[in-house]
C-alpha cells in the first residue's frame, strides 16, 4: 500500500470514527439525562455495554497493532533492498513508504475502534435513542 493511500485511509478512519463517536456520545447522554428512565435495564445494559465494548476494540486493535509491528521489520528491509532505494529520489520514496508502513500500524490499532463506534451509532439512531 502506497504511503499516501495509507494517510487517506487514517485520515478516513480517524474521520469517521470521531464523527461516529459525538454521535455516540450525544444519544448516550440524552438517554442518560432523563431521570425518569434512571436504572433501567436499559441503562443499566447500556452502562455494562460501554465498558465492555471499550476493553473489547482496545484488546482487538491492540492484537491487530501487534501483527503490523511484527511484519513491520521485513517490510522495512524489502524497501531498504529495492535497488531505487539507493539513488536519491528512490531513498525520499522509500522514507515515505516507511513512514506509510508506521501509519498501517495506527490504521490497524484504530480500524476496531472504527468498527465499534460506527455500528454503536447505527444501533442506537435505529433504536431512537
């Protein structure tokens, strides 16, 4: 994956993630504001399901940030190995695809996060809340 397509896609991720979340945030908070409804099992599922969901993508990204750092070292050294890599252009290429290759492991860490957020907003705009 070219180091460009790579900040487009953790441009998109963190987009869409920061939007998904406010949205998130916002319908949680109306439907906590109101003090007739305080203890529901509602709320009480949805108190659980935060905590929950949260351990969940951190453990899941933190899985997927593992296996990209564990390839990190030999995807490194291809780019080091290419012979374009040596004359000056190909050494400014293969710089930015590196720094593409460290932008992959916060793709991967953030996509379950992503994940969360996005089908979180869609259950809870589909539910009224």
């Amino acid at each position: 994956m070219s180091s460009r397509r790579t900040a487009r896609t953790a441009a998109a991720l963190l987009n869409t993630t920061g939007s998904a979340s406010a949205s998130v945030v916002a319908a949680r908070m109306r439907a906590f504001a109101n003090p007739a409804t305080a203890m529901s099992p509602w709320h009480q599922s949805e108190a659980q399901r935060m905590g929950t969901e949260k351990f969940e993508a951190a453990q899941a990204g933190l899985v997927a940030a593992s296996a990209e750092l564990a390839m990190l070292p030999m995807r490194l050294m291809q780019l080091a190995a290419r012979p374009s890599s040596w004359t000056p252009s190909g050494w400014m290429n293969a710089w930015m695809d590196g720094a593409g290759l460290w932008l992959g492991v916060g793709n991967a860490a953030l996509r379950p996060a992503q994940v969360t957020a996005v089908r979180n907003r869609d259950r809870l705009a589909r539910d009224g809340r």
